[in-house]
C-alpha cells in the first residue's frame, strides 16, 4: 500500500492552538476567567494577534507568527503553555486516508470541570504506575445541563467522545464490532442520550516513520499539581503533539492487517481502535497523590466509521489523516 501525501500539503486551514495550563482543576476556574478577560482585553490587541477562539484550556491563534505573540504575552506573566499546530482537512481527503485519528472541532468541546463529571476507569486494564491504559466502564456521569444543547458528537475536556442516541443508531444499523459504548447519565443516574465510545481493542505502536508527534515532559505547570515525567514501566505515556509539523501517525501494514484479521475486522469495513501511545501527564494532586487525570489514548477509526460519524455534520475537520506503510519496503 502506497504511502499518503504529506498531511501539511492537505491541510485546507492551519492554526497554532496553545494548550494553557489551565483546566485540570476546579481551583483554577477563577484564574481562568481572568486569564480569558486578560486574552481579551489586553493591550497587545489580541485582535491584532490573530486569536481566533478561545476555549478553554485552549486558544486558537490564526498562524505560527501570531502565536509568537500570544506565547510572548503568555511567559510574560508566568503563565505556562504548549503550543501544537492543528489543521482542517476537507472530507474527501479524510475519506481517501487509510485511517482517521478523531479530534472534535473545538466548538464540540464540552468544557468540564471536575465537579461536573465523573468517570469510571477499569485499572485494572491500566499500568500500576501511571495508569495509562486504563478503559472507561460502567458509566460517566456528567452535568445535564454541560450537554443538552449539543448533538451528534463531542468531546469532553478529557478527550473522551461522545455520541448520541441517533448518532449511535446510524452505526447500529451496520455489522460491526469492537466498541463499547458507555452509558452517559446525569447525577442522580438518569440515563442521558449519550454513550461514550470504547474501542475495545488497542494498535499497535506507531512505526519511526511517524512525525509531528514526541515523547517528552512538556509544560510543568504551576498550579499546585504533579504532571509525571515518561514512565519507566510501562513507556505508554507523555506523548504529545509539536510546534514543529504537523501530526502524521503511521502503522505498519501488515501488522494492522494481521491484527484486524485476529479480531476478525475487515481492513476496509468498519473499525474504531485506540492508540498504543497515551497522550498527556498523568496529573496529580500533590497534597492527596490521588490522580486527577489519566493519559489518554487518540481514537482512531476506519474512513468508513469516519463517514458514518459525520454524516450530518461539518464540512472541514480537524480530524488527522493516518499512514499503513509498508515497513518491509
Ligand atoms: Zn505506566
């Protein structure tokens, strides 16, 4: 199978997003509000800036030499960040790519705080050390009133997607399997229209060829909590995107083929699979050593799950088109 153009020459939209480090907590929510009216109001004319939406932990800025502005006026004030580039593909792109790694456009975003959510994780299924690989189960139980406006798909702060009841009835009505679908209920445990998705088999590591990914520590923030450096047990975790280019995850072939073969998944048929590589901290509290938030696996699907997703929605997505090489070659 031939290998993909570059993802930056598809890209129909580029953007800097500067990942704030912010929102982990609900300690912070009132920082957040001034750091939000800051971004605002600002004499650096943030217009001039090109900031084009801010959503919490996030700020989308037009382009790589607005963001230097942006992050100049971040360090100023002490206050910590990672800066990726994302970029819209147009659907056809996504459709034609071999696999599809999720990402929900930002006006998808559910922003929560933890009061508002709560989410079980098998640990069992996690490292015991980071817990990294963990799988939702049971159920997540969310604020009504942080979802009931929206439709089709979301995402949590968490990077957790959600779908709706019609949305979950469109893939319902094809053969297919190898997703979990979580309830979403409200906390008096009335059954939202909502479900997680679980994919319930995992890739395997992405191949050396893959770019605009890294492992690292990235920002250690300054807001009381722990963020763990790459963890020695299990290697899973502190992936991240990068400034530098923009992500192009990439599998080998056969393996992928071997392995949707075991699972009894045809290679162009219907998958939605996690990825190996866990991406994030695994944040603690430093006063209780409790973890507030674990790494989390991407999504990535078939383009034919991809279609069936969005069938309704959007023309441009921020989703990111992924490589089967041969790696034998
Ligand atoms: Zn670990």
């Amino acid at each position: 199978m031939a290998g993909l153009a570059s993802n930056s020459k598809r890209a129909v939209e580029m953007r800097a997003k500067i990942r704030l480090s912010y929102g982990t907590d609900s300690v912070d929510s009132e920082r957040q509000r001034l750091l939000l009216f800051g971004l605002r109001q600002d004499s650096i004319d943030i217009r001039q800036a090109g900031v084009v939406a801010i959503e919490l932990p996030y700020a989308q800025v037009q382009d790589n030499q607005y963001a230097e502005a942006v992050c100049a006026w971040l360090s100023a004030r002490g206050i910590d960040y990672h800066r990726v580039v994302t970029a819209k593909y147009a659907k056809t792109d996504l459709l034609n790519a071999n696999g599809v790694m999720l990402s929900i456009n930002e006006r998808r975003w559910i922003n929560v705080e933890r009061s508002d959510l709560q989410i079980n994780f098998d640990k069992t299924e996690g490292c015991s050390r980071c817990g990294s690989g963990a799988v939702l189960f049971r159920y997540v139980r969310i604020k009504e009133r942080k979802i009931q406006k929206q439709d089709g798909i979301v995402a949590l702060s968490e990077d957790i997607v959600l779908v709706d009841r019609n949305t979950r009835a469109i893939l319902d009505k094809e053969s297919f399997s190898g997703v979990t679908f979580v309830p979403v209920c409200n906390f008096d445990d009335k059954p939202l229209d909502w479900f997680a998705l679980q994919p319930e088999h995992e890739l395997p590591r992405m191949t050396a060829q893959t770019r605009g990914l890294v492992r690292g520590e990235y920002w250690k923030g300054s807001d009381g909590l722990i963020r763990e450096g790459p963890c020695p047990q299990c290697d899973k975790n502190c992936h991240f995107q990068t400034a530098s280019e923009l992500p192009v995850p990439t599998y080998d072939y056969s393996s992928i083929k071997k392995k949707l073969e075991a699972w009894n998944i045809a290679i162009n048929g219907l998958w939605c699979l996690r990825t190996w590589e866990c991406f994030g901290h695994t944040i603690r509290d430093s006063r209780t050593q409790s973890i507030v938030r674990l790494p989390q696996p991407m999504l990535v699907v078939s383009p034919r799950f991809f279609e069936l997703l969005f069938i309704k929605l959007d023309k441009k997505f921020v989703c990111t088109p992924v490589e089967f090489i041969n790696c034998n070659d």
